[in-house]
C-alpha cells in the first residue's frame, strides 16, 4: 500500500491550461454602497452593507494533476502516526514560472488510508509557515472496518475542499497543504496519496477533465487586490498634494471628471488618486487610477503643478505619462483650450485628442518664482496613467 511521488516538490507535473478571465479585485470607498459602481466581466460585487466598494473575481490559471503509481515506492510516500507529532507530507506549488504568485481555490485529494487513521489537512497562503487560511479533517467511515478492504479503491477517500465532510468550512485560497495524522485517530493510523486506475470517482474539478481525473487535483488562479479612495461621478473633482524637494513647498494635483464623450449616462467609478517624490531623482510622480467598467468613455481634466526647476530656456525638463506599458514624453492635444472655462467641460470643449493615445497635454503655463521655473500642465485623459516630471 504504498505509492510513488513524481514531481511533489514543485507540484508542476501536468498543467493544463484553460480560459482565463480576470484577477480578483477590491475596491474601498466610505462613502459608496453595493452596486454604485459596475464590475468589470466575470467579477461579482461583493461590497459591505456598511460602505465600501469591494468586487470578487477570479482569473483561472489552470489545473494541477498529481501523478502516483501504485508499487513499492519510497518509504517516506507513506505518512504514519509516529514520533511526538508524527510525520507530515508538505504539497507547496513552490516557484515554478507557470505557478510563480499563484494560490488553489479548489483541489481534490485523494488519499489510501489504513488503520482507522484521520487525516489532517492544514493549508496556508506562504508556504507552511505563512498565513493558515483553513483546517480539514477526513476520517474513517464507522460501517467500515480498517478504513475499507484493500483491493481497488474500496479504502480510497477523496477531499474536495468545497464540499468538505461533516460541514467544515472550506479553506481559503492556499498555496501549501500539510498533511499528518490527527492525534484523535488510531495511533497506528497510515495515509498516502492515491490516484490512477483505484482512484476515487472525479468531483467537479476532476469531472471537467477528459483524462486522469481520478487523480489529485489542484485548480489553480490568481489573485489580486486593488485598493481604490473614493468615487468619482461627472463633474466631480479631487486634490492630491505632490511631496516635494526638502525647503520646497508642496505642489498639487487635480483631478476633474468631465461627462462621458459619447454623452452616455454617468455612473460612479472607483478610483485613487496618490503622489509622491523620489530623491535619488528629484522627479515627483502623481498616480491616476480609475476603474472603468462600463464607463470606458469616461474622460478627465487633470491639472498637475510642479516643482520650480532651473530657469532655463527653453525649459529643460519633460513631463512624461505611463500607461503601464512604458514612460513615454507627453504629448499636445490638438484644438483649443479655453483656461477662462468654468467648468472642466468648457475648458475642454474644442480640445482635440490624439488618435490612440489615452492622453494629451492641452495647456501649459511657466511662471518665473523665486528665480526658478515653476510649470503648470492640463492633460486630457481617457485613462489612467503615471505622470513624472
């Protein structure tokens, strides 16, 4: 009753890639209730009834599939209740590219057991001594004697952790599993991983393969967590202060939503709005993030105030704009600006964007202050970049 582990250290052995969708994301604002902003596709909101903007998604990376043959194996495939604690079997995805970040939201696992043994499956985000995201218990049936005859899969037990036994709560999304026996079991309890022709019958997971699907699996994906400040609707604005050189004052930045280009009704979208001074530069940096899900005509009046830099002509310095792909220098906008505007939208009415750029500068002013440069920018955008002077 013993089997052989290929591949258990970086739990890479079959990966089987399938449709993506997106990474998980939450948002968080006080001041906004479920359902004030759209979630992007394939996301649910999930937000508190006592504020916030929170969505749950997932991006499916693929699935797992621990490979075993029955035979004589190595001795340590078999976990037996020995010792003070017992021996422990550790699953980790470890730092394999194709798993590199990534955690399991649902495995199936199937075991071979002996001896009345119960299994205790304890899973962590981090490795074994990261985050403890969730406990499992699999024990024996009391109709069966010895956990179940040897032959086939009669003494084979299968761990989905959606649907775990006796309502324990499934755990959360994990990147290692450590398996033992637990001391409430038999003291002469035995378990090891299972899999192939005696495997236990496929649960969900397993039931979306066409091959080996009596085998352990892993359903693999990603997950990230975005953080928004608030919300902006048409016509609203905020301000940000722009850390700046040690003796300077700090400057600032302004954020302007204007309504939606294709005159489609305004809805909420979540958003941040942040800044900051790196001094091995001397380059100050404002961050502009916004989801626009079904709001992907949304555009914005950003007005960024720099730091005054050497008073030289022409200026020397460029400001630059990241739309994650890349600095690039910024660029003019054609048309016309109207500074005297009173609203975002008059200032920006005849403004004319660049053809597939999602920004553009539309105004800017130099004004001499203490000897120095000091420049003021107004940029049309359609969506959300770094901007670095």
């Amino acid at each position: 009753m013993s089997t052989r582990l290929r591949g258990l250290a970086a739990l890479a052995a079959v990966i089987t890639m399938v449709a993506g969708g997106l990474a998980t994301i939450a948002a968080f604002d006080a001041g906004a209730a479920p359902g004030d902003t759209q979630p992007p596709e394939g996301c649910t909101d999930v937000s508190p009834e006592t504020g916030g903007v929170v969505y749950s998604c997932t991006e499916e990376q693929g699935l797992l599939r621990l490979q075993l043959n029955e035979g004589n194996g190595e001795p340590c495939a078999q976990v037996n209740n020995t010792g003070p604690n017992g021996q422990s079997l550790i699953l980790s995805l470890g730092s394999a590219a194709a798993v590199d970040g990534a955690l399991v939201d649902w495995a199936e696992i199937d075991f071979e057991r002996k001896y009345d043994g119960i299994v205790r499956a304890q899973y962590f985000a981090g490795g074994p001594q990261g985050t403890p995201v969730g406990q499992l218990l699999l024990g024996c049936s009391p109709t069966l004697s010895d956990c179940g005859p040897d032959s086939g899969d009669g003494d084979n037990f299968r761990l989905d952790t959606k649907n775990p036994p006796g309502g324990q709560a499934s755990p959360g999304p994990f990147d290692t599993i450590v398996l033992r026996l637990d001391a409430s079991g038999a003291s002469n309890g035995a378990f090891s991983l299972e899999g192939g022709a005696d495997g236990t019958a496929p649960g969900p997971v397993g039931s979306t393969l066409s091959v080996n699907r009596n085998d352990s699996l892993f359903h693999v994906i990603t997950h990230e967590v975005i953080s928004y400040d608030g919300t902006l609707d048409c016509s609203d604005t905020d301000t940000v202060e722009v850390p700046s050189d040690p003796g300077s004052p700090s400057t600032s930045s302004t954020v302007a939503r204007m309504e939606n280009k294709d005159d489609a009704d305004c809805a909420l979208v979540p958003y941040t709005l942040d800044a900051g001074f790196d001094a091995s530069t001397g380059r100050q940096t404002v961050d502009f993030v916004v989801g626009l899900t079904g709001q992907e005509t949304a555009e914005f009046e950003w007005l960024l105030e720099w730091d005054p830099e050497p008073a030289t002509y022409p200026i020397a310095n460029t400001t630059t704009l990241d739309f994650g792909d890349g600095a690039d220098p910024l660029q003019w906008c054609g048309g016309t600006y109207d500074p005297d505007g009173l609203t975002a939208d008059l200032r920006m009415a005849d403004v004319v964007p660049i053809t597939g750029l999602s920004g553009c500068l539309a105004y800017q002013t130099t004004t001499l202050v203490g000897g120095q440069a000091q420049v003021t920018e107004v940029l049309l955008l359609s969506d959300d970049p770094r901007a670095s002077r």
